[in-house]
C-alpha cells in the first residue's frame, strides 16, 4: 500500500512540476530589446494571446508595455450567411439508420 502512495504522490510532484513549466515556457516572452521589438513587432503581437503583454526594453530598463486586446466585436453579422446556403437535403434531419436499433 505505501508503494502505491509513494507512487501517486511522485506522480503528483511529477505533474506539478510539467504544469510549472508549461507556465513558465507560455510565458516565456515576456520582454523583448526595443531593437527587436523593431524588427519583429508584428510577429510579437501576432504570437501573444489576448489579455498577454509583453515589455519592451532599452538597455535592460523597461520602457513601454504592449498587450494584445481581447475581441471586442464580432467580424461577422446576424443573418449574413443567409443567401450563403444553396441546397439543404430534404432528409437532412431523418435518423440515421445506423440507429435504428436505439430508436425502437
């Protein structure tokens, strides 16, 4: 009994210790040179999640922050693929006969 424990408990540690890296390496840009903020601005913002910010450095001093804005609206409107749809089969929502067994 206390190998399973030992066992379950290193499993734990074991875990723990992958979430702290998964953590750790999803945030692993946290800062970037203003120089290669420069060059790479648009790759930067394109690679953080929405609500993530990145600082952007001179001479290891922190200078301005950039964070990615969540999706305030929609890109698409209600009832704009309307004319979008050409045919809809007549049996589209017919049971499938692979359950007929269940519907019986």
């Amino acid at each position: 009994m206390r190998g399973i424990i030992s066992s379950i408990m290193e499993a734990g540690r074991i875990l723990s210790a992958f979430q702290t890296f998964q953590a750790l390496e999803s945030h692993a840009m946290t800062s970037v040179t203003i120089e290669e903020a420069q060059r790479k601005l648009p790759d930067i913002v394109r690679q953080l999640q929405p609500g993530e910010e990145v600082t952007i450095t001179d001479h290891e001093r922190p200078v301005a922050q950039v964070r990615k804005a969540t999706q305030t609206s929609w890109s698409c409107k209600a009832g704009s693929a309307k004319q979008s749809i050409l045919r809809i089969a007549p049996d589209f929502d017919a049971p499938l006969d692979e359950f007929q067994e269940y519907m019986e």
